[in-house]
C-alpha cells in the first residue's frame, strides 16, 4: 500500500496532522483531498486521490463480500443481484464501503475492520457524512435490535438510539424500492409462518431464518413479533373459556 503513494512518510505525515484537527471542523469536513493534494497520487483525469488498492486486487474484495455473505453489510440486500459487476469471482460485485469516511478518516483509508460490503444506494447515500456518534457497526453485538422493521418493511430506529436514527436517515435505509423489496421479503416468510402456527410440535425456532438471506433480520424481528402475539391471544382465549366455565 505504501508503495502506491509518491512519498508515504509525507503522506502519513499529513495524516496525522489532519487528525488533530477537530473532527467536525471546517477543515476536516472538506476532506483530507483538499488539505493535502501533494502527497496523494493522481488518478487517470490528474485528479488527486486514495489509491484505491481495494479495487485493484480482486483477492480483496472477496474478503471483503465474504463477511456479510454477498449481501449489503447496511440494508442486507443481495448486493450480487443487483451490481453490475462481470467476470464472477475475479470481479466480486458491490463497493467496498468506509465505516469511518477516508475523507475524514485518512489513517482508517487502508484499515480491514473499516471495511464492508455495501449496495450503490447505501454506499452513495452516506458518502462522506459522519455525525458526532458515529453509525451502528454491522459487526458489533446486535446491531438488528436497534432497529424497528415493519411488516411493510419501513424501518425506523428504537426510541433514544441516536447511532441507529443517523443510519437510518443517512444511509437512506427507508427508501422506498429498499422498503418495498423488504416488506415483499417479510410478508412472504409471515404467511409460511401463520400457515404453521399452533401446529403440534412447532416451535418459534422452527420458524426464524438461520443462515445469511436477504432481510433475514427483519424478518425474523417480524417472526418473532407474530408469533409472540399468537401466544398471548392463545392465553387470553384459554383465560375466556375457563371464566365461562367457572360461571
């Protein structure tokens, strides 16, 4: 990586000046490409910018699609039905996504744990932006809990969650065929679910996703949130029989 940069002892020179400045500053929100074009390399139209070494080895971007599946680490869409890659593997499809934006994150630029997968509509929704608190990281804890996914697939965040509010709005993860595709996903697997419902011997195990499939956190989200009330009407009905009987 050092090797793609004119001088890398300047580059990260200047990488480290740049954050020590504050970190939503007007200096650092026009992004380390403005503060030091002249250690960075040009590209094909003389432009200064990153060298983009995740592009350049498909070995990369395989490692990279491989830890959410194929799918959009953000949206979990099936990124490789919907990018227009070629050529299979030695091509992988989606975009190689900066959790902490390299514009604003210069030393995070070549950093494994900043990388994901992403969709165009995510990756180009959020560009750049960083708010205060950051975003909900897709590989950390449960990041699906934070989340509310309708049955229709609209999503918001849980109350008081303002890293989920600022990735909800700032990926763009309610726009609208993202929604439409979800909820299609969800109310799909919730009439294969209310067909089995108090069956004999069927548990709500039986009933969630357990492999990597587009929206399988919002749809189990909704499975379990169907199958909880199924139980509590089958109890509030039980209760209205014994109270009959009683009387």
């Amino acid at each position: 990586m050092d090797a793609a940069f004119p001088d890398a002892a300047a580059f990260w020179k200047k990488v480290k000046a740049f954050e020590k400045l504050a970190e939503h500053g007007a200096k650092r929100k026009k992004g380390f490409v403005r503060y030091a074009p002249d250690v960075l390399p040009s590209d094909e139209k003389g432009k200064p910018e990153f060298p983009p070494v995740w592009r350049a080895d498909a070995r990369v971007r395989q490692a990279i699609a491989g830890m959410s599946q194929g799918f959009c680490a953000y949206c979990q869409s099936p990124v490789s039905s919907t990018h227009p890659g070629a050529k299979g593997e030695e091509k992988p499809p989606g975009q190689v996504e900066h959790f902490r934006p390299k514009a604003r994150f210069p030393a995070q630029a070549y950093a494994w744990d900043n990388y994901f997968l992403a969709c165009m509509g995510c990756n180009g929704a959020k560009h750049d932006k960083w708010p205060a608190g950051g975003y909900v990281r897709p590989d950390e804890g449960d990041p699906g809990s934070r989340f509310v996914f309708a049955e229709n697939g609209e999503i918001e965040a849980r109350d008081g969650d303002e890293q989920a509010r600022c990735t909800v709005e700032d990926f763009d993860l309610a726009r609208h065929w993202l929604t439409q595709h979800r909820g299609t996903a969800i109310q799909s697997h919730l009439d294969f679910v209310r067909r089995l419902m108090g069956r004999p011997g069927i548990q709500l195990q039986d009933m969630l996703i357990t492999r990597p499939v587009a929206f399988s956190e919002a749809i189990n989200q909704n499975v379990r949130r169907v199958w909880e009330n199924g139980r509590r009407k089958k109890k509030q009905n039980s209760s209205r029989g014994r109270s009959r009987r009683v009387r």
